[in-house]
C-alpha cells in the first residue's frame, strides 16, 4: 500500500504528528510520499491541487492521510476519487468571534462528508465533532519530551531534599486521601526507619513533576480516577519504581513493566513491597512503555488505513 502524506509546511504540530508517524510505518511494509503545502491565498490553492494531483500520478497513490482541514479539503476538490484520511486537531477549533463560528459549523460539515475517516487528537475533538459517525480515536502519544530519566543526586539538591533520606512519594486522591494514606504511612513507621521519608505529592499544583519523580526512590499511587494511566506513564518513563494501589482496565497493558508493581490495600503488604524495592535495581521502563504504547497506536492506525484500502466508505 502506498499513502500520500500532505502537511501543512508552517504547522510544527502537523510535522511532528507526521514524522512520529511516518517513523512507526517504517515498522511496516507500508511506503509513505509526503508533500507539504502552504494556505497562501486561491492561486496557491490551485498551485497546491497540481502539487497532489502529480504526486498521486507519479507514485500511484492508493490512500491520501491529510493533517490539516484546508489541506483535506483541497483533496477533495481536486481529486475526490481518493479516499482520504483527516487527522483533525484542536487547534482548528476557534470559537473567538462570529465568522471564527460560521467556519467552524464549515468544518463539522467538511469532516462529516468529505472524508472516509478522521483521526481525532483528543476529546474536546471528539465532543466537537460528536454528530460525524466517522471518527476513530488513536491511542495518545507518550510524553517522552516532558518526563524522562534524570540523575537523583542531582535532582535532589534541586530541590532541597536530603541526599541521606529515602524518599517515598505518595499520590493519591482527596476521597481515597485518608484511608489509604494511613495504610502507607502505616507501612513506613513499620521500619522503624528515621531515613525512610514519606512525602504526599500535590500532582495538580505541582511544575516540577518530572524533577520530583527522578528524585523519589519510590512513588505509590492510589487513584481511582481517569488520570491514573496518565500519571502511571508519566512516572515509568522516568525509569522511577512504582508501587500502584489500584489496578484496574487503563492499566492492564502495562503490568508486565518491570518498574511497575500493583499491591493489595494492606499495610503488611505495602510494607513488605516497598522493602523488597529498596534493594531491587532500577529497571528501563521507559523503553518497555514506549514500545507498548507506539504498537497500540500502530495497530489502531493499520486497522483504519487498511479499513479505507479494502472497504472504501465503511462506517465504525
């Protein structure tokens, strides 16, 4: 299969979607063209449908993935025999005035009946787009710019914390707070340890998480809410060991991970897992959930590409 990617050349968050793409599909038997484009005004829309148009005939182009609604929409207009794929992203959606609205009633239509299927960036995406029957979600790209491994000497002088102290950080949340707080900190006076530290991290005040789970010899969550899969990576790919208090269906693709250790709600048992981690080495979690994650994503993507290639004008 041959896919034509067209991008707008002035959107950073276009290109990068793109180029993290292109790179998965190079896992596959799957050839990716791409072209960029740039919105210059009507003589450069017609510019850029000679652009498609040529690089369809030249590389017999079965499948056209567009990342931007101009782009798409050009697609289209001028070779509407194609079956296109749209990744639709927030920024398209501008509620600021009058005329930014009447565009974005334009888009609802143009997603719904122009393209064979839109690949939504997020949720607000998807609550605006929530009529079209057309729209698939891909599984969200890890954070990897935002939360990697650091030295922990390093970071803990940062942050003024005590190089001789062993640092537990607990996350948890306000309706859980009490019972499972008292369980942990049950399990840390268990030692009878003065350098064994428990600490409860505010995760939504803080700036600084990267630095504070690179400094932490553990984290333990306890959160029963939606964020619970976002904070769990965020924590793994900073190669720091966690020990989870809930274990439920967001977190079952990871609980091979090495760093990762789901414990009942007793404070023997919290107790006996964090001893058994304080002499256990750090593990690479960050390329275990990395890989996890882009073959959830790559998977969920062949599945909609080759959807289009054989059934055409499928509907989920």
């Amino acid at each position: 299969m041959k896919i034509l990617y067209i991008k707008n050349g002035n959107s950073k968050i276009e290109n990068d979607n793109s180029l993290f793409i292109e790179k998965l599909l190079l896992k596959t038997k799957i050839e990716v063209i791409t072209i960029s484009i740039q919105n210059k005004g009507i003589i450069s829309s017609l510019e850029n449908i000679v652009k498609i148009r040529k690089a369809i005939k030249e590389n017999d182009i079965h499948l056209i993935h567009c990342f931007n609604c101009y782009v798409g929409l050009l697609v289209f207009l001028g070779v509407n025999k194609r079956k296109i794929v749209l990744s639709f992203f927030e920024k398209e959606i501008d509620e600021s005035n009058l005329f930014k609205k009447i565009n974005n009633l334009k888009i609802k239509f143009t997603t719904r009946f122009f393209f064979h299927q839109v690949i939504l960036e997020s949720q607000k995406c998807a609550t605006f787009l929530s009529r079209n029957n057309n729209c698939y979600f891909l599984p969200e790209k890890l954070n990897g710019e935002e939360f990697f491994p650091l030295d922990s000497v390093y970071n803990k002088e940062n942050l003024n914390l005590n190089l001789s102290m062993t640092y537990i950080f607990y996350i948890g949340n306000n309706d859980l707070e009490i019972e499972n707080f008292s369980l942990v900190n049950n399990a840390i006076l268990s030692f009878k340890n003065n350098n064994l530290n428990l600490k409860v991290f505010n995760y939504e005040a803080s700036h600084l998480k990267n630095q504070y789970f690179n400094s932490a010899d553990i984290v333990i969550t306890s959160l029963n809410l939606q964020s619970i899969k976002q904070i769990t990576e965020e924590i793994l790919l900073t190669n720091t060991k966690l020990i989870s208090l809930e274990n439920n269906d967001q977190l079952e693709m990871y609980a091979q991970i090495d760093n990762l250790h789901f414990c009942p709600k007793s404070s023997l048992d919290i107790h006996q897992k964090i001893k058994s981690l304080l002499v256990t080495s750090i593990q690479n979690s960050r390329d275990e959930i990395i890989q996890i994650n882009e073959g959830k994503i790559l998977s969920r993507l062949l599945f909609i590409y080759k959807m289009n290639y054989l059934w055409g004008n499928s509907r989920r």
